[in-house]
C-alpha cells in the first residue's frame, strides 16, 4: 500500500525533535493503486502585450482538458502566470486564482518571476530609474495612475501572491485541495524568517517527495537591479539572500523527509531554467549555489532525483548536471557540452524537464509514476515516464 500526499505521522514526530522541526502535519491518506499520474504546466497563461487575452480565454478549455483526464491526481503549475510584457495587478492574479479553483485535483503552485521578480521592469509595467531626478519614473494609465500593484514593487508583489493564492498556509489550491507541509510553519526555528516562504512546499506521493522552491527565473535569481537603478536596494538585497537561504534549507528538509521515508526517488519544481544557455553565463550566476546544493544532494541521495522547470518555454528532456549534457545535439567530437554554465558536475541519477510554455497550443505534461518501474530515455527516467499533451 502506497503513500500519497504528506509525510507519515512517525517522520514528522522525529524531525520534530531536530532543529529542522516540522510545525504540524496530518496523517498521510493511502491508496492501492500501482501508478500515480501528476499534470505538469507553467509560463499559462501568456500574452503578448497587456491587452492581450487570447490565453486567458483559453484556460476554461485548458482546465476542462486536465479534469477529463482520469488519471490525473495532483496539478503542479511551475510559475508564471503572465508574459514578461503585461502588468502585473491585483486583478490579474485574481483572475488566475479564480480560473484555478475550476481544477478538480489538487494543484500546487510556485511562483514565477514575471508575477513578482520582474514586475519593477518597465514591460510589466513597473517603472525606470531617472539618473537626473534620482526618482522612478513610473508606467502611468491615461489617468495618471501606476498600473502595477504598489508601482512594479517586487517585495509587495510578492506579498500580493501569497495573500491570494497561499492564503492558507499548507493547503493546496484546487476543488479537493490536500495538506502539504509548508514552510511557513516546517521551517528551521535556527532561521524564524524562513515562515515568510509559504509557498515553498513539500509533500510525500506513492513513495516518492516532491518539493517546491521559489527561484526566479529570468532575472538572475533576482539579481537585475530593480527599476535599473544604479544599485540594488537593501530591500533588494535582503529578499534575495533571505529566499536563497531559505530554498537552500528547504531542500535539505525535503531530502532528510525522503531519506527518513526511504522514498524511492525524489521531484523538485521550481521555476527558473538555472542552465538556459540564451541568457548567458553572466547571467546565471546567481543560481550556483542553489545548482550546487541540488547536485550535491541528489549525490548524496543515489536515487532518482527528476526537476521540472519553465522559464525557457521550450520543451526539453535532459541532464544539466552531466559533463557531457548536450552532446546528443552536438556534432563535434569530442562532445562540447551545451552548458558551460555551472560546470564540472557529473551527477547521473539526476533529469530535468523543461516543460513547454508561452506559446499555443497551450500544454501541459502528462507524468506517470511507477515505481516499479526503472526507464531511460527522452520521456522516461527511473520510475518516471511522461507523454506532452497538448490542448487545441
């Protein structure tokens, strides 16, 4: 019999007892089923400019096509809810929240950079630092008003979706919406800041722990200076560190969880494509430490560890953390690897998928668990296979 959703009462009990101590957690539900299937989507809805719906008009389909499916029995959306080119409102998260409550199952969200990070810029209708005013010049409507929330501030951002989509701290969004463990109340009391990291969450599914982290992508782990002003604010700089170290403790809980658990392979969600090569290695080191914390745990736990993340848009099934990642598209010999960013790690038991975003036809990724199971290949890694589904 077969664990689903939450860690067993006898986990939570001993880690209670550790530093790392978890808050509170229910008893785990359990099913007899061999295989367990997951729905996997992120960058949904998009638009091209800030008028534009198209998306959002397509999502009613988009969540019909995932409620058909009667396989499916968790949602996870990896981040971002609109374009790096539309603004980011109250009413626009709203509408996002309120198209997701038509989700049967539960789903579990993380955010991404162009709901929060990038909202300062001035496509998302943030702002530009003025060198001779030493002011924001702010994206005003024919009124005169800011059209982000709280001017494209990035903290209060933020702060708005956590009020809105994690409103209730360890529960998922959805119609038959489940328990996880959240880090607003499994947070390590050595760092009490950490509680503000309520959408950083894990939780236990047919002997494998799945875990959510918040790392923006697009922005250099949030290292694009705000507004482009001269320099990086305090604020800046005290949200970056603190949710760095935050998502550093958050895996390390998650893989002591799955060690305790004797889970046969571990998922970790998060936004940001830490290796997208388009952007440049100046502008992925911010994401070193958090590329070397996953690497060293995944070693150290010798199972499958498999990652989903968005960011990049385009669907792409490999391992960042091999020394010849790529080389199956490469044409020289020898290999030239695809990403000399974040180099000199050689971790097997690790994959990746970058699941497809953006664009139409709208996507989301059919991901199958069987654990007796132990395949390889472009759709298929350890006890994980999964098959594109894309809705007309």
């Amino acid at each position: 019999m077969k664990k689903t959703l939450l860690v067993s009462a006898a986990v939570v009990a001993g880690l209670l007892a550790g530093p790392m101590g978890i808050a509170s957690a229910g008893a785990p539900s359990a099913t007899n089923d061999d295989v367990t299937t997951i729905a996997v989507f992120g960058d949904n809805p998009y638009g091209v400019n800030p008028t534009d719906v198209s998306q959002n008009l397509a999502l009613p389909g988009f969540v019909d096509s995932v409620n058909a499916d009667p396989d499916v029995r968790t949602v996870v959306h990896v981040g971002d809810i609109h374009s790096g080119k539309q603004f980011c409102t109250r009413a626009y998260d709203q509408f996002v929240f309120d198209s997701w409550t038509r989700f049967a199952d539960p789903l579990v969200y993380t955010p991404g950079d162009n709901e929060w990070a990038d909202c300062h810029k001035k496509a998302e209708g943030g702002g530009t630092y003025n060198a001779a005013t030493g002011a924001i010049d702010y994206v005003l409507d024919a009124n005169g008003n800011q059209v982000d929330y709280a001017g494209g501030d990035p903290a209060a951002n933020l702060a708005l979706v956590r009020s809105i989509f994690f409103a209730k701290p360890g529960k998922t969004l959805g119609i038959n919406a489940r328990k996880v463990l959240s880090q607003a109340t499994a947070y390590d009391r050595r760092f009490p800041g950490d509680k503000a990291f309520v959408e950083n969450v894990i939780w236990e599914q047919d002997d494998v722990v799945f875990v959510t982290a918040n790392v923006p992508g697009g922005s250099n782990n949030d290292q694009d200076v705000w507004y482009g002003a001269p320099s990086e604010s305090a604020t800046q700089k005290a949200l970056r560190e603190a949710r760095t170290g935050a998502t550093l403790r958050w895996l390390d809980k998650a893989f002591a969880v799955a060690k305790e658990e004797r889970a046969k392979a571990v998922v970790i969600t998060a936004q940001a494509d830490m290796w997208d090569p388009e952007k440049g290695a100046a502008h992925q080191t911010g994401y070193e430490p958090i590329v070397a914390k996953v690497a060293a745990l995944t070693s150290a736990f010798g199972k499958p560890v498999l990652m989903f993340n968005g960011d990049s848009h385009t669907y792409r099934s490999d391992n960042p953390l091999s020394p010849t990642a790529g080389c199956a598209w490469e044409l020289a010999t020898p290999c030239v690897s695809d990403y000399p960013i974040h180099p000199g790690y050689d971790v097997p038991n690790f994959h990746r998928v970058v699941v497809h975003g953006s664009t139409f036809p709208l996507e989301w990724l059919k991901l199958t668990i069987d654990t007796s199971k132990n395949g390889s290949g472009d759709n298929a890694f350890g006890p994980f296979s999964w098959v594109r589904q894309p809705v007309a």
